[in-house]
C-alpha cells in the first residue's frame, strides 16, 4: 500500500479501536479527550512517517504513540487532581498497574461496550448513528455529511449535542447484565438497522460510502455474533437480512450510479458468496422461541435472492409481510405486501386493497397504484404515476418513475 | 367471530384455504395500520359452564353458535369496523356471523 493511502485505510480502521479502548479506561464522559489523543496519534503518524518512512509495524507504532499519549494525560490530571485533592495518594500507582491494554480481546471487548453506550435510547436516533459512524466506524466528518446529504458543522453540531447528552445522562461504557440485555440488544440491532438502510437506501450519491456503510453495519453485527452475550436468533436474523441485501449492491446501480429496479438487473451480478452467507445466518437464527421482524424481513430478503416469479415465491412473501405488519407497520411494508398481494392473488384484488391504504403523500403508492393498473387500465396507470412524478424528492426517483411513464406509451 | 356450528371437522386443506384467508384478511386490515391484535379459538376442549355450574363439554348441541376467535382494529366508528368484518373469511360459512363491538375503557365511560 502507498503511504499516503496507508494512513487514511489505517484511520479507518484503527481510530474506532483505540477511541473504545481508551473511553473505555478513562470514562465515557471523557469520551471527547479519547478521540484528542486518537487523533493527535494519526497527526503525529502524519509528521513522522513522510519523512522517517513507516515504520514496519505501523499498528504497533500508532498504538504505543496512543498509550504514551494516554499515559501522559493521565499523570497530567493526576497532578491536577492531587493538587485539589491531594488525599488522592493511590491514583498514580494505579495508573501504573493498569496499562492502556489494547490487545486484541480488549479492543472488541470495548468496541462491543462503546456499540452498547452509542445505542442508548436517550440519544436521538439520528445522532446514535453519527456517533456510531464516527466512534465505532472511524468516518471523518465530512463523510459522514455526505452520507446524510448534509454539512460539517451541521454533523459536528449533532455529534457535540450527542456526547453532551451522554455527560448529562452519565452513560458508563458496560455490556448490559443478562436482565436487561435482551431489551437493551434490541436498540442496538435497531441503529445497526438504520446504519444500513442508510447506505442501502441513501439518499446520497455517493456510491463508495453507501456501500461502506452496508459493510460497517455488516462488521457490527458481526461482532455482536462474535460474543455469546449477544449471540442471539433476532441478532442472527438481522445480519442474514443484510447479506441477503448486499448481495445486490453492484447490481442495483449502472455505471452513472443510475438506479436499477429489481426487474431489470443482471442477476448474474448479485453476489451468490453473500446470499450464502445469509443463508447460514438465517439458519442460525431459527433457534428460540421468538420470531422478530427481522426473522421475517430476513426470509423475505432470502425470496428476493430467487428471481424466479414462482407462485410459490409470492405466496410465502405475502404471508411473510402478513405477519411482518402485525407485529410493526410500515408504509414500505403496507406498499410491498400490496404488490405481493397482486403477484400471489391477482391485480384485481391488489387494487381494491391498495386503493384503502390512502397513502397519498407517499410517491411510492403512486408508482403501486400505476403499477397495478398498467395493462388493467393504461390511463389510471398513467394518471398515478405522473401524481408520484409531481411528489418525488430525489432525482433518482424521479428519473425511475419518467421511465415508467415512458414504457406506457 | 362466531361459528354457527363448531362441530364440523374441515378437512386438511379446507384448513389450509381458511388459514390463507384469514391471514390475508388480517394483513389486509393491517397495511392499513388498524390492526391491534388478534385471537383464534381452539373448538376442541371447549367446556361450557352452565348456571348451576354444570360442565358439558362444548358449546354443542342445544347451544347452536360459538365464537370462532376475535380481533382487535383500530376504527374510526362502528361502520367502518363493520366494512372490516365484511371481508373476514369466515362468512363464507352459511349461518356464521361478525359481531362489531366497542371496546369498554378502563374509565367508567364507553
């Protein structure tokens, strides 16, 4: 690798590690000092490697500069603190006997506990996954306003807001105790969820970040499976759900990063190493006595891997999304079971229903509605859609609805 | 929910037809967020308790309905629960019937 693309693939990857185990060892409220020392250890990485060449272990290099760094802040407010307190006599040994440790058992132990901090539900859903993209993901800011199609300031402001919610809440950075995990695990799967949604179905154009952020969300979960606390069926079904999805990243869009519907992509593109792994996912999650809305979203995911139009196919999809909007309703969910409902029991019944869910603001339930109609009644066909053109935000969905509005002609 | 018959035994796929309805039926309602929740009753084992507390088993024979199961929607008036019932599956069966009802609050008032 070249030097200048070593530092920023090492960022990347190593900020988040030593961001945990650093929060970790000094307290989370402190969390703000953690990243200051992280990334004074890349700036001097930054001076040193240009011109001394890189060291030939730069890990171990960014690491002990980071433990140095740690250790001198500590001494520092240690002196500090016995000035105002100087009852305090023990403290300094104590910093001598526990060393920053980041081996690699304490790494993801920490990791795992920062995923825990982040998702806390005080947070806003929106700032747990900025914090999380920026602690747990090692994205720069910038990145991360690019993948909320938003601005530096507006992010740091969010980021600032979150970890001043997180000294007034006195989150600690711990594994939850087997009594509340399960509720708690539950808000976790919830930001990896969005985590993912966000890259799968961003509004952003940038191809490379979308994707990094399936990827991040992926790893996540991954190390959520990694631990036996937190090895569990709803955990599984979740990740199986994202490999089943990832499978048709690079289908889903051409060469301009023009979308691709369903319909029309090269299947021969989806990546049949991901789907497998979602399968052996979704397997491991069929244990338990609890079906959670991602078993469900993950055994409908598994149908989008067939492409084959098979009744069967269509009626196992619309059981899936029956169950699916008895245990959370979505608009998505509501539109989707609709043009299962079609495909499983025909047109004309998939009409009447769609005709009741009355989602008029939503330009999905025009493109449904033209959708349905087409080749029923061209011109109600054509009505709906130019009603979904006139309230489409994005350019990508405007484009996809004018092409359908095309085929009609 | 109510069976005019509870006795009758379907038969394997008869139960499979009914079962596809029903959860059509009941997905229908819930795209439309008014779903709440849903409950089937088993007819085997059922036991009626009588006055002076005799227990027969059923409510088969000199009493000719049952209720099938309930569900629980979310409704902006009796009517449109009523447009609700008019699709459930279990109409189908001749003498069966939907009976809409409003759910008491906890407060004293209705």
């Amino acid at each position: 690798m070249k030097q200048q693309e070593l530092i920023p693939h090492l960022f990347r990857s190593e900020y988040s590690k030593i961001v945990a185990v650093l929060s970790r060892r000094i307290g989370f409220e402190q969390i703000e000092t953690a990243e200051d020392i992280a990334g004074d250890t890349f700036l001097a990485a930054m001076h040193s490697w240009p011109v001394n060449g890189a060291p030939p272990n730069p890990v171990a290099w960014l690491y002990n500069v980071a433990k140095n760094k740690a250790k001198n802040y500590l001494q520092r407010n240690h002196i500090y603190e016995n000035k105002i307190t100087p009852e305090l006599q023990n403290t300094f040994d104590a910093i001598h006997e526990s060393e920053i440790d980041l081996s690699p058992k304490n790494i993801s132990d920490s990791q795992l506990q920062m995923m825990f901090a982040i998702c806390n539900p005080v947070i806003p859903a929106e700032s747990q996954i900025g914090l999380a993209l920026r602690i747990l993901c090692g994205f720069g800011i910038q990145e991360i306003a690019e993948a909320f199609l938003s601005n530096k300031e507006t992010i740091n402001k969010r980021l600032f807001r979150a970890k001043e919610k997180i000294r007034e809440e006195k989150i600690s950075i711990e594994i939850p105790g087997p009594a509340e995990i399960d509720e708690r695990l539950e808000n976790v799967l919830t930001t990896l969820y969005l985590l993912f949604s966000e890259g799968y179905y961003s509004v952003s154009q940038n191809q490379v970040i979308r994707k990094d952020l399936c990827f991040e969300a992926i790893r996540l979960c991954l190390m959520l499976i990694e631990n036996k606390n937190t090895d569990k069926p709803a955990v599984n079904a979740l990740l199986a759900l994202m490999y089943f999805q990832a499978s048709r990243l690079d289908a889903r869009t051409d060469k301009n990063g023009e979308m691709i519907l369903y319909d029309d992509q090269d299947a021969t593109l989806w990546n049949i190493d991901l789907v497998g792994k979602g399968g052996y996912f979704l397997n491991r999650a069929a244990s338990g006595d609890k079906l959670s809305k991602y078993h469900l979203e993950a055994t409908i995911a598994y149908w989008s891997t067939q492409k084959a139009d098979t009744p069967e196919k269509w009626e196992a999809v619309l059981q899936l999304y029956n169950r699916l909007l008895q245990i959370e309703y979505s608009h998505i969910a509501a539109l989707n079971r609709t043009y299962a409902l079609s495909k499983a029991n025909g047109k004309a019944e998939a009409i009447i229903e769609a005709e009741k869910l009355k989602l008029t603001n939503n330009h999905f339930y025009y493109v449904l509605l033209g959708e349905l109609y087409t080749d029923v009644d061209n011109e109600q066909a054509k009505s709906n859609l130019k009603k979904a053109l006139s309230i489409a935000k994005t350019e990508t969905d405007k484009q996809t609805i004018r092409k359908k509005i095309e085929r009609l002609k | 929910m109510r069976h005019e018959d509870g006795s009758k035994i379907a038969s394997p796929e008869q139960m499979q037809v009914w079962m596809k309805q029903t959860m059509d039926w009941i997905g229908g309602i819930a795209a439309q967020n008014k779903f709440v929740s849903g409950t089937g009753l088993m007819f085997a084992d059922a036991k009626v308790v009588s006055h002076n507390k005799v227990v027969t088993d059923g409510p088969f024979g000199e009493i000719k309905e049952t209720i099938g199961g309930f569900i629980v929607v979310k409704a902006e008036s009796a009517e449109e629960a009523a447009e609700f019932a008019k699709n459930c599956p279990v109409l189908g069966g001749e003498g069966n019937t939907m009976e809409v009802r409003r759910i008491a609050k906890n407060d004293g008032t209705h």
